[in-house]
C-alpha cells in the first residue's frame, strides 16, 4: 500500500486529490486499486499514513522528548530587563567583559533573592540568570 498524490486540471483550476492505493500483478501487468480517498484528511495526517506505510517507525512527542531539568526564568527576566532600561550594565563598564556580567548578576541575585556570594553561585544553577548571563560555571572566589 502506498499514499498517492494525483493532480488534476480541469480549466485553470488545478485539484490535488491523495488516494491510498494498493499495488497487485495479474499476470505480466501492474494493477493498482483505490483503497480510500484520503483528500479530507488534514495534511499532517495524509504525512503520518505516509511515512507508517514506508515502514517508519512513528513515536508521539510525549515519547520523544523528555524534559531534564526546567529552571524558573520570568523573574529572572524581569530584573534583567529593567537593570538594562536603568543602564546598570553601562554604570559598572561601557565595554563588555567577565566581570561586568558577574557584577550585574549578582546585582540582581540580591534583588531575586538576597544571599551570600557563595549562595549566589547556587542560585545560578537553579534559576536561569547564570547561563543567561554566561556566568554560569562562576565561583565563589570570582565573585569576590
């Protein structure tokens, strides 16, 4: 069995039809038979009858991605987006560098949640201001 694309014209208008059809000898000669229109299904759909027939293995999106790890980043883009509009990333140094981004994270680790510097390190494993900022892997030593 097989998923068939037919095109047809009548005028200027052109009609797509989708026919899934089987193919069967009799004697020396290939015959085919019209199994079901398939032309009212959605798209998607006539692709999946596709590629089931073509022997690929078809698996839902449940199964094919798997969530490790979701870090919370709405807060952290709050702060983010607001230090940026006061110009606090131009206050501490007009040129990009390391410490620049260390020094705004942790400006707003203290507004997200006021720690230690060794508990700022933490914090940026478990939210997404370290790999925002590229300051991910810092340490503690860095951060004084």
């Amino acid at each position: 069995m097989h998923v068939v694309k037919v095109i047809s014209r009548r005028g200027a208008t052109e009609y797509v039809s989708y026919l899934l059809r089987q193919s069967y000898r009799e004697g020396a000669r290939v015959r085919k038979r019209t199994l079901a229109n398939l032309s009212m299904l959605p798209p998607a759909v006539i692709d999946v009858i596709r590629r089931g027939l073509a022997g690929e293995t078809l698996i839902s999106a449940q199964d094919a991605l798997h969530n490790d790890r979701s870090r919370p980043h709405g807060h952290v883009l709050a702060v983010l987006g607001t230090a940026r509009k006061l110009g606090l990333e131009a206050l501490v140094d007009p040129r990009p560098s390391r410490e620049r981004d260390l020094v705004v994270a942790m400006a707003a680790a203290r507004v997200l949640e006021p720690a230690s510097k060794l508990a700022t390190t933490r914090l940026f494993s478990t939210t997404s201001l370290g790999p925002t900022l590229g300051v991910a892997e810092a340490t503690d030593d860095e951060l004084y």
